[in-house]
C-alpha cells in the first residue's frame, strides 16, 4: 500500500526553522539570498503536492463501497484495526464487498494511547460479534465508509461511548444523544472514566494533533 505523505506538525516546523536560522548563520549575503530563493521554490512545490491532512488511516486500498446512502446493510466482519475502524464484506449494490468502515459519530482512542487504544479495540469486539449491519452514511475524507453498526437492533457506535470506551466524536455534525452519552459515562465513572484524571485518555484528536 502506498503510504501518503502528511504535512509537518508545528513542532516539526518550529524546529526545522531553527535549523534553517542556525544554518544560515555566518553565510554571506548573496549565499542567503540564493538559498532563500530555493528554499521558497521548494516550500511552493510542497504545498502544491497533494497530502491529506488529519488522521493517518486511509482506505487501507479498499474500493469505495457500491451502496446508497441511508440504507442498511447486512456485512460479516473481517478485522478490527481499532476501536472506531473495521474491515467487513458487506452486501451492497453490486454484490458482496470487502470494505473498511469508520464508525461514524464516535472517535477512539488511537492505538499509540496505550494502554486506551487497544482496550478500545478490545471492547468493540466484545460488542460487534461476527455479523452486523451497516447503517451507511457514505465515504469519508480517506474513502473509508462511515456508518452506524447495529447489532439485534442495538446500536453499537452508541454503545461504545456510552460504555466509556470511546468519545463522541469532536464535531457539530455528531448527533446530540453521542455527547450526551459521554457526559452520562463520565458522570458515572464508566469505562476509561472510572481512573483518575491523570489516567484517562486525552481526546483523540487532541492526540492525533501531536502524535500524526
């Protein structure tokens, strides 16, 4: 698979301007100016490359699924890679299909926050079984297929915050029964809550900012 490309973080830029400073020193004037002027064709050709933004998983080479938006789909699991994110061969449109589905409303703890990455993992598990249905709400940024995972009825993406294993998702678009459930597992110590402070996870987003 190929990797993409992500841009510098501001730590990584704060200290590769430190370098550039340092490394400009001494130089003459006429040196500074040519190295200015190629620094700046080089920043220009970066910025023009494409890259994605945000957080690292992609659509791990999946095509994006043949399915309409707002239907419901009957899929088999196939591997769990985190709290929020699967692979599952799913019955849509055009037959069956092998996707990777991002559990749309919620957002786990990445597998780097140890030990509340694979816990999250772990618990998702325990809940999803083999076979479920897909709520599909279509693609997301990286082509993965948002949805709602529902088991004999119970909605799973619900359940996982509601159980302290997972946050609602940090957005105005997140429904307001998911930030609810969060204050109600925070509230009753569900969950990664039920440690103190300094020991529960920081917001994966947050995380994600530093850390991808």
């Amino acid at each position: 698979m190929t990797r993409k490309r992500t841009p510098l973080n501001k730590q990584q830029q704060r200290r590769l301007a430190a370098l550039f400073t340092s490394f400009l020193r001494g130089k003459k004037t006429l040196d500074k100016l040519i190295i200015l002027v190629l620094s700046g064709v080089i920043m220009l050709a970066f910025a023009a490359w494409p890259h994605k933004e945000g957080r690292s998983s992609d659509s791990g080479g999946h095509d994006a699924f043949h399915g309409q938006n707002g239907q419901t789909y009957r899929c088999v699991l196939k591997k769990i890679y985190d709290g929020d994110t699967v692979t599952a061969r799913c019955n849509g449109q055009k037959g069956q299909q092998e996707i990777r589905i991002r559990l749309a409303g919620i957002d786990a703890p990445e597998m780097g926050q140890k030990p509340f990455g694979e816990e999250s993992k772990r618990e998702l598990g325990k809940r999803l079984g083999q076979n479920f249905d897909m709520h599909y709400l279509g693609p997301d940024y990286y082509q993965r297929s948002l949805g709602t995972l529902f088991v004999y009825g119970r909605n799973i993406n619900l359940q996982m915050v509601e159980d302290g294993y997972a946050f609602a998702y940090d957005s105005k678009d997140t429904p307001a029964a998911y930030k609810q459930a969060e204050k109600n597992a925070r509230a009753a110590r569900r969950g990664f809550w039920h440690k103190g402070k300094n020991q529960q996870p920081i917001n994966p987003k947050i995380w994600r900012r530093h850390h991808l």
